[in-house]
C-alpha cells in the first residue's frame, strides 16, 4: 500500500479537518489523501470522486474500513456531470486537478453547487522537484485571479518548501 507523502500530510494538516465535517475529494485517485481525512473524523464524512475505476478500486481497497465504518463513499465519475447532491460539502479540495484551472467554469460551477453555504475550495498542486517555491507563489497568483474572475472570494495561497517539491494550496469561497 501506498504510503502517505509529505504533500498529502502537508495538504491535510492545511484542511484543518473538522470532526463532523463533509469533504469532498476531487480526483481521489488512491485514496491516500480520503484515509488521512477520515482518521480524523468523528461524525463526519468524506467523499471521493475520480474519473478512473481502477483509481475509485484502489481507493475502495485502501479504505475499506472507513467505508464499512460509513466515513468514507466512492464515486465513479466526472466531477462536473456527477450528481452529489446540492450543497452537501463544508469542504471540497482537490490535487492537481488541472481542469480547475484549464477548463474553470463547468468545474467551478459544479463546487458551487456541491459547497454548503460558508464551505471552502481548497486547490493543492505541487510542481516537478526542480520548481522553487516561486513557481509555486506565481502558480496561485494564476489560479487566484482564475477563481476571483469566476466569483469567488479567495484567501491567502499557503506555500510550502517540502522535501519533495515546493507546494501550495489556493483557498477560496464562493
């Protein structure tokens, strides 16, 4: 089984997971990120998209106690054309789903309609091993100006200089 990297523990720590909240994972792939979410759930739930069905069955492998447990679901699709419900998440993220930023408006419309009101986008990406930490400032400068044209609010990015690469994470609201 894959281990944790240091971007997922750094990302999830970012998230600051709420015992009884719902997130949602967009493009969950193995499902690394789902399982250090759903340890730190009590009450809580989240929820983990991914085009890929190998991707959604590695996922359903690595967690199958947190989904026995009901803490953790898996759905098979695009985020855009999936249905989740209307503004069932506190907080949806993402890592390095580019088509947030290649492709924003069908992606951004589905997180307003998944985002419970007051819930937050939080866009993670980290670059090559070769990046600097100023590649990463200058790609959340290009995804903040993304997000405030599409109407939502943004905070501060979080940049850090991992031992793997440089990463950082967008925060916004719609």
């Amino acid at each position: 089984m894959e281990e944790a990297a240091d971007r997922h523990v750094w990302a999830v720590d970012v998230l600051g997971v709420g015992p009884s909240e719902r997130l949602l994972e967009v493009g969950c792939g193995h499902g690394v990120a789902l399982s250090l979410v759903a340890e730190r759930l009590d009450g809580g739930s989240v929820t983990g998209v991914d085009r890929s069905a190998k991707m959604i069955e590695a996922a359903g492998r690595r967690n199958a106690e947190h989904v026995a447990a009901g803490r953790v679901e898996l759905v098979r699709g695009s985020f855009e054309r999936v249905p989740l419900g209307l503004h069932r998440f506190d907080t949806l993220y993402a890592f390095h789903v580019a088509a947030f930023w290649r492709q924003p408006e069908p992606m951004l419309a589905a997180a307003r309609r998944a985002l419970a009101p007051g819930g937050r986008l939080l866009l993670f990406n980290q670059l090559p091993g070769w990046g600097q930490i100023s590649d990463v400032s200058q790609f959340a400068a290009e995804v903040t100006a993304i997000l405030t044209r599409h109407g939502f609010e943004t905070d501060e990015p979080i940049t850090a200089d991992l031992p793997s690469a440089p990463a950082v994470c967008v925060r916004a609201r719609p």
